[in-house]
C-alpha cells in the first residue's frame, strides 16, 4: 500500500509536469525542451527555504512562482523569437544555462553536493509527512492545474493558442499579437512545473543539480507525447503508463542494475514507434 | 602568462574535435534540413566499436578503426533508410523528425549503457602517452592525429563535394530537392550515402575522443550538442561555416574558463549560442 | 476514432488494476521466525566498486558464521544487499523505499560519504540506525545520533598532511579535489589546518563524471605550486587526474593524495612513475591471527585474499556488531543505539567502541609513501 501511494505522488508529479508541457507543445505548437529547468527552480527554491530557512512550504511555492515567473518571462521573450527546430534547440541552450547555475553557485545551491534533508510540508497542524495526506495534497493540485489548463485551453484564449500553433502568420495577420500569447502560456506552463518541483524535493527530500538535466526535459516531453499532444487527459495517461512501466519491468523481473538503462531504451523506441505510426499519441488530436 | 599556449592547444583540439562532428552533422542537415540528434550516438557507437575490437578482440588498430568507421557509417545509413525515409513519405515535419532521432539517440544510449556498463573505460592501455611540447603547452600525439585528421578529413569533404559527380548532386539536393528530383536525381539514393558518410565521420570523431579523454555511454549528448552550436554559429549546412564555428567555440569556452570557474563551460557554448541566434541566426558564413 | 480511444483506455485500465493486484501481494508480513533484515548500502558498482564487491563478500561470511553459531536468538540474519553506486541520490531512495516500504530499520553501509549525509536527515523518531564502514568525512562527526562510523574521520588525514607540508617549507600549493562529499571535505579540513600559516593554496575543482580536467591542471601549472594534492572520489576519476597530470608534465610537482587513491593498488602501479615519492594516507586497522583465521574464510571461499584487508575486517566487525546488539536489545533502535553507544567489543579489526561523536574511537591514520608502485608506511 506504502508502495502504491509512492507511486501515486510520482504519478502526480509527472502528470503536472505533462500538463505544464503540453500546454506549450501540444497546444500552442512551441517544441520546448527545457521545462526541467523550471522544475529544477522550484526544486531548489523549496529546498533551501526549507532547509536554510524557518518559513513554511507554502511560502517557497510563492517564491517559487515568483521567481519563476521573472525567469520564464525573460527566457520566453528570448526563445519567442526562434522558429520550429531552433526555439528547440534554444530551449535546450537554456536549460543547459539554468543547470550550470545550479551547478555553479554553490554558495546557494551546494552545486554537486546536492541538498538534503528537505522536509515535508506542515500545514494547519496537518504534517505531510504522512505519505497519504502528502498524496492528497498533490492530488488536490494536480485537479487545480487540470481545471486552470481546461479553462484556457477551452476559452478564446486557448483558441488563438492552436490559432498560432496551425499558422503563426496568418494568426498575426488578424493583428493578434502573437508574443503576448506565446508569452503568458509559456510563463504559467513554467509555474505548473516549478510546483511539480516544489513537491518533488519535499517527497525525495534530497535534490542535486543532475535530475534537471535536458535528459529530464526528453522525459517530460515522452510524457507529453505519448499520452497524446493538445489532449490534457492524454498527458494524465502518459504520466501514468511512464511511471508505471519501471514499475512494470521490475515484477518481469528484469536485473535491477540494468533497469535504468532499460528504461532508456523503451522510452527511446516509443517516442521513434510514436513518430512513425501515431504522432498523436494515445489519444491526442494533434501531430506535430 | 605562459599558460596562454597550453589554452591555445587545449582550444585547437576541442575545435577539432567539435568541427569533425560538426562535419557530419552539417552534411547531413544539407541534404535533408532538420537536425539529427541521433548523429550523437553514432559518436558513441563509433568509441565502443573500437573498444570492441581493439580492446576486447585484440585486433590491429587500423584494422578497428577501418571496421568502426564502417560499422557507423552503416549505422547512419540504416537510420536513414528505416526511420527517416519513411517518415519523410510521410510528409513529417522537422519537428517529427527531430523527436524520432531524439528517440533514436535515447534508445540507442540505454543499449550501449546495458551492454558496455555505465562506467568509463579507458582506450588507452598503459600510461605512456607520447606527448611534445611547444612553448610550455604540452600535447599528446593523439591529440595531433585529432588535429590533422579534421584537416585531411576536411579537404577530401571539400574535393568530394566540389569535384565529383556525386558531390555536384548532393550541392544540387542541397539547394532545392524537389528541383534535384526533377532533373533526375535519385534524391533518396543520394541522401543514403550522405547519411553513410556523415555517419562515419561522426564515428571517427568518437574513435578520437576515445583515446583522447575516454568513453562513456552518456558523453554523447554533450559532444553532440557542442557540435550543433558549432553548426549553428558557424552557419548551419555549411561545411567551411561548422569548421570555423568549431573553433570559435572551442575558443571562446577555453579561454572563457580561464578566470571563472570551469563548471561554467557549457553555460558559456550555450550562451554563445543564444547570442547567435538572436543576433545572427545564419552564423558567421550568413547563408 | 471513438472507438480507438476507448480500446486504448480500456487496455490501460486493465493493465493498473492487473498492476495493483500484484502489488497487493507483496505485502510484509511479520511472524515471530521471520528472519531479521538489516539493509546494507554498498557501491556495487561505479567508481568505488572495488570497495563494494568485497565487502560484500565478507558480509556474506559474516551472515553464514552467525547463522551457524544459532542466529539472532534463533531467528536467521538476513542482508538485503542495495547498491547506492556512490550516489547520494540513488542512496536516498534505497533507504526510503527500505524505511517506507520494508519497514527495515537498521542500515550498515561501505564509503561515499555523501550518501550517509544524504540520508542522515530521513533518521528521527527512532525510525532507523545506521553503521557505517570506511566512511571518512570529517562533517559525519556526530551528523546524527542515529549514524555510528567503524572508521576514522579524515580530519585527521588532513592535519597529518598540513604538519608534513609545514615540515617540507612549502609556501605555495595546489588542490584539485571532486566536487563530492568526501572530497571535497579532505581540502577543507586541510584548509582549516593551513589557515594561519600563511601558506598559499591554489585550488581547483572538478563535477563528478568529468572526464577532461586539463583547464583547470593547466590553471595550477602556471600558478608554479610546489606542491600538488589530488582528491578525487573514485578510482575512475583518480585515473583520469593522473593521465592528464602526466600529459600536461605536471608529473615532476611534487604530490599528495588521498586515502582512496592510495588504497587504490592498481592505480598506484599504474602510474608508478607519476607517484613516485607521493604522499598518501590511510587508516589501517589491527591484524592479528584472530584477523587472518577469518581473512582465512575469505580466500578459502573466494579462491583469492580479500583486496582490501581493512574494509574486510571492519565489515566484519560491524556485522558482528549490529548482531549482537539486536540480539541483545531487540531489533529495536533505541535500544540498538544505546548498545553501541556504550559497547566495547572486541572485533578482528581491533578494540572498537564509540566516542561521543559516534565515531570509533581511537581511530587513527598514517602517513604513506609511494615508492616503486607500492604504498609504505611512512616514517618522518
């Protein structure tokens, strides 16, 4: 039971982070391969304020999201100006920066070293150390996220969003202003998966600088991707199938030590099968 | 300050190495125009192979190398044929293409990891490494096989695309290849040999950073991205472009760290990168 | 398109509900001659694996000669062997799935100390105990009161290499260190020991998994150290420090090195010629013939000696230990704690009992020479 609610947060986690990243792919048709970044600043900023700090859980989500906020507003004004393969490739610049930064200022961060010890939430006496009521914590999150990112996607908004997704030009034609969009869905998808960060330190309770790596933003991306692009249930499904299946080659009975690079190996083939026989994922409505 | 030569060496050889994967790449962008990412485990592939057989089978190292640049040409070769060719019938986008190498390099990744074992292996035996030294600044001999290695490899490229039949159809699909398809070119033959060659380079280059640093599974990625910013700033597609954006980068990362701290390399190729595609996103050649 | 979608969704449902009804069969149960789990966090693999096999091995020895002499109070001792590869992260989540989900409660565990920092905080509450081998770094000294150290702290190491240096009239010297736990706390104890000596240190470092440090060794080349000392975490990356020392001719400085390298019998063949001369330090453990009859098993087992001696007899030694103090105190941690706390046992490695700290007391390091590939005991 222990197990499952384990898998359960992890299961949150990720669908957050689908969410946050289909909303920038799969809506908006942004190829972004940095949301690890992100995920990594509310890591961080939850674990020192938890760590080096006396204020609460609830305070580094706030600080989280500001500083995310600031950050993801300069990185999208920059990254708004590439197109199609390079706003990929300089998003991937851009996580690899972020990284460095986490890596380098060990004044903040510890670099390397890592963080450890960050503890769970305490919120009107209720203390998430229990995993369950942390799992429902989280839960309760990811429902507020699904519901945010349903009401955008199904208002006006959201329609400029596959507006510009399906043709920037001519959207622009119309005189929308296309970076203020690109801009605001790229800033709230940033806050989503600082969050889904915030969490993920409180539950491993030790973080370091390599779980926010590109290889991270590949596996947000398989997430978003397979469940199905520009389908929020779809992102929820690939969290799901994605967690589970280490899970799954471990009942096989698969050798512990080369579990991970197994891993590696399926997630590989299902984004090349994916590509080639259903680029809309499991129950997505649109190919890249 | 004498340790200027050292930074120089050290600057020249990582150019080297990233304008030899930069080779590969920007001939393989030139003839399909989307980005390869799995041209940086075929780096990887082509390390191992020689690992394989120089290492583990005991064979001449000429002969190694002269199989492992085969093998990854080949590898290049199948990709193109059972991946991206029917992709491209497909009609898909460069984006579905990029994702479909990115699963390439992943899945290809974990199998070498399984196989190899994530460790680093040496593919040097003993500690004797012939090294010379100029002015202060020491280098080791594979590191002048680096050197003149782009140099030969570069100008056979350069006579291959400017004087030779199949050189003149590959500038031809460069250009326009649906053009290219209608003057009679069998596009689809071409660009397989393209990936075969590219590949095998890439492959190459792997066989040097072997013996130069080492191999490890995941040191693809790293070297692959370098490789791209070499490209991008050198002027994407261009062969004369990746080799001088090589060793602009190699430069500017060097000499970079030479104050600060050397965890801020990447940072630095990353950020060299950004200020080119903002400011001139068709690199120095400006294409 | 319907249709599709459903079928899809269907086949995922069946596959969590199938997934939940295997896991709901693993459940723990807990009957009185069940045998007593301690986990042991072991490198398995990765850079110091050579610490982990061993030790492995002898704890193996160790189980079966409990077992044999009647158990813990008739019930069978049993290691659940995890490999934390030297990563802290990895080590977290070992200990937490074994916390969590095994409800095991007493942990041992072989080097990388930044794993036992990182998993130091998760112990409260009485929920777990830890004993820990060859686990060096001075910022362990007392981390937690659930984290007992079968070593010495490096502390010491590190005063015994700032006396030499201040013997030798060094006045510049160069560090570069892996950015690690352990690592990086030997530089900074040697810091603390050279601070009011006016002795000019140029330091340089390197992220784990680097496998080109030639910026920052030709950053020390020109500073013209007169001493060198390198610490790195594992033997890997010691063997890429060593090549690249030798390739940019830094190999005439003078050099010191960490116990890991010096440990390290392969390296220090290796590059004989780079280290000649070298100083290193280690932490050796008494032998005797109550020692070797039981290094005796390994070979007899095994078919070859046990490659490191000290990690051996201390993994042996912390068994044994942890043993006695379940059987008499219960597989209870509080009274677990308090036996080690106050115990004085005599063990194969020597006399061991705790210091306030929870290190071992009486535990010391020694100097090392490098001479002709091989380590000797160093006499000033």
């Amino acid at each position: 039971m222990e197990y499952l609610i384990h898998l359960g947060i992890l299961f949150a986690i990720y669908s957050i982070l689908g969410l946050s990243l289909n909303l920038v792919v799969g809506f908006t048709g942004l190829l972004s391969i940095s949301h690890a970044a992100f995920y990594g600043i509310g890591a961080y900023t939850t674990a020192i304020i938890l760590t080096k700090t006396g204020l609460g859980f609830f305070t580094s989500l706030i600080l989280g999201i500001i500083i995310v906020l600031i950050i993801s507003f300069l990185i999208g004004l920059v990254l708004s100006k590439f197109k199609g393969d390079y706003y990929a490739l300089g998003s991937i610049g851009f996580n690899v920066i972020v990284l460095s930064v986490l890596l380098n200022w060990q004044d903040l961060t510890a670099g390397p070293l890592g963080i450890a010890g960050v503890s769970r939430p305490e919120i009107l006496g209720i203390d998430f150390s229990n995993k369950f009521y942390f799992l429902i914590l989280i839960l309760i999150f990811l429902l507020i996220f699904y519901l945010i990112s349903l009401f955008i996607t199904k208002s006006p908004f959201g329609k400029i969003l596959k507006a510009i997704r399906e043709d920037d030009g001519a959207i622009q034609i119309f005189g929308y202003n296309i970076l203020y969009f690109k801009l605001v869905i790229f800033i709230v998808s940033a806050v989503m998966a600082a969050i889904a960060g915030s969490f993920f330190a409180s539950f491993v309770t030790f973080i370091e600088p390599s779980s926010f790596a590109v290889s991270e933003s590949i596996f947000i991306l398989v997430v978003s991707i397979l469940g199905g692009l520009a389908s929020l249930r779809g992102s929820i499904l690939g969290a799901l199938f994605l967690v589970l299946l280490p899970e799954i080659l471990r009942l096989i009975g698969f050798p512990v030590d080369i579990a991970g690079q197994m891993r590696q190996v399926i997630y590989g083939i299902i984004l090349i099968l994916l590509m080639l026989y259903r680029p809309q994922g499991l129950i997505g409505e649109y190919k890249i | 300050m004498d340790i200027i030569p050292q930074i120089i060496i050290n600057s020249l050889v990582a150019g080297a190495i990233y304008a030899l994967i930069s080779l590969g790449f920007n001939l393989i962008y030139g003839a399909t125009k989307f980005f390869n990412l799995a041209h940086g485990i075929v780096v990887v592939i082509g390390g191992y192979s020689i690992l394989c057989f120089v290492k583990f089978l005991g064979l001449n190292i000429y002969l190694g190398v002269v199989i492992s640049v085969i093998i990854s040409g080949i590898l290049g070769y199948c990709l193109d044929r059972f991946v991206y060719l029917p992709l491209k019938r497909k009609k898909a986008s460069n984006m579905v293409l990029l994702v479909a190498s990115l699963g390439i390099f992943t899945a290809l990744q974990g199998i070498i990891s399984i196989i190899f074992s994530s460790q680093f292996q040496s593919l040097s035996e003993n500690s004797e490494q012939v090294v010379f030294s100029f002015f202060n600044g020491f280098i080791t001999e594979t590191q002048i096989i680096i050197l003149i290695s782009l140099v030969l490899i570069g100008l056979g490229l350069i006579l291959l695309l400017h004087k030779t039949q199949f050189g003149r159809e590959v500038r031809a699909i460069n250009d326009d290849e649906e053009v290219a398809k209608i003057i009679g070119i069998h596009t689809n033959k071409i660009i397989g040999r393209v990936f075969f060659i590219g590949s095998a380079i890439a492959g190459y280059a792997g066989i040097l950073v072997g013996y130069d640093t080492g191999l490890e599974p995941t040191m693809g990625l790293s070297l692959l991205l370098k490789g791209v910013i070499a490209s991008i700033i050198g002027g994407v597609g261009s062969i004369y472009g990746g080799i001088l954006g090589a060793f602009l980068l190699g430069f500017v990362e060097n000499f970079g760290i030479l104050k600060i701290s050397g965890g801020w390399k990447d940072a630095i190729a990353f950020g060299l990168l950004i200020i080119f595609l903002i400011f001139r996103p068709r690199g120095i050649i400006n294409k | 398109m319907k249709q599709k979608k459903f079928i899809i969704l269907a086949i995922v449902i069946i596959i969590i509900v199938a997934f939940i009804g295997f896991s709901f069969k693993k459940t723990n149960k807990n009957y009185s001659n069940e045998p007593i789990k301690i986990v042991a966090l072991f490198p398995l693999t990765g850079g110091l694996a050579s610490y982990g096999e061993p030790a492995q091995k002898m704890a193996q020895i160790a189980v079966k000669d409990i077992n044999d002499a009647g158990g813990i109070n008739n019930r069978k001792l049993e290691i659940d062997y995890q490999d934390h590869k030297c990563d802290p992260k990895e080590a977290t989540s070992i200990f937490q799935q074994a916390l969590d989900v095994n409800k095991v409660k007493i942990f041992t565990s072989v080097a990388c100390s930044g794993t036992v920092s990182a998993v130091s905080p998760l112990m409260k509450n009485d929920n777990a105990l830890l004993l820990g081998t060859i686990i060096t770094a001075n910022k362990l000294s007392g981390i937690s009161p659930y984290v007992f150290r079968n070593w010495a702290s490096d502390k010491n190491e590190a005063k015994l290499f700032a006396d030499e240096i201040k013997k030798r009239g060094y006045k510049k010297i160069g560090v570069i260190y892996e950015e690690t736990d352990y690592a990086k706390g030997l530089k900074l104890s040697l810091e603390e020991f050279l601070k009011d000596s006016g002795i000019e240190i140029v330091s340089e470092s390197f992220v784990s998994g680097s496998t080109d440090v030639r910026t920052q060794l030709s950053k020390i080349k020109q500073a013209k150290v007169e001493m060198l000392f390198i610490s790195p975490q594992t033997v890997t990356s010691g063997d890429i420090v060593l090549k690249q020392i030798k390739e940019l001719g830094l190999n005439k400085t003078a050099l010191f090195v960490n116990d890991n390298i010096i440990k390290a019998k392969d390296l220090v063949s290796k590059y004989a010629d780079v280290l000649e001369g070298a100083i290193g330090g280690d932490y050796i453990m008494k032998r005797d013939e109550k020692t070797d009859k039981i290094l005796a098993k390994y070979r007899e087992a095994y078919g070859v000696d046990c490659p490191q001696t000290n990690i051996c007899s201390g993994v042996y030694d912390a068994i044994n230990l942890l043993a006695d103090a379940i059987k008499s105190k219960g597989y209870d941690v509080a009274g677990v704690k308090s036996y080690l706390e106050s115990v004085d046992y005599a063990g194969i490695s020597g006399q061991i009992s705790f210091d306030e700290k929870h290190d071992r007391k009486n535990a010391d390091y020694s100097l090392f020479l490098i001479k002709n590939g091989k380590a000797e005991l160093y006499n000033q």
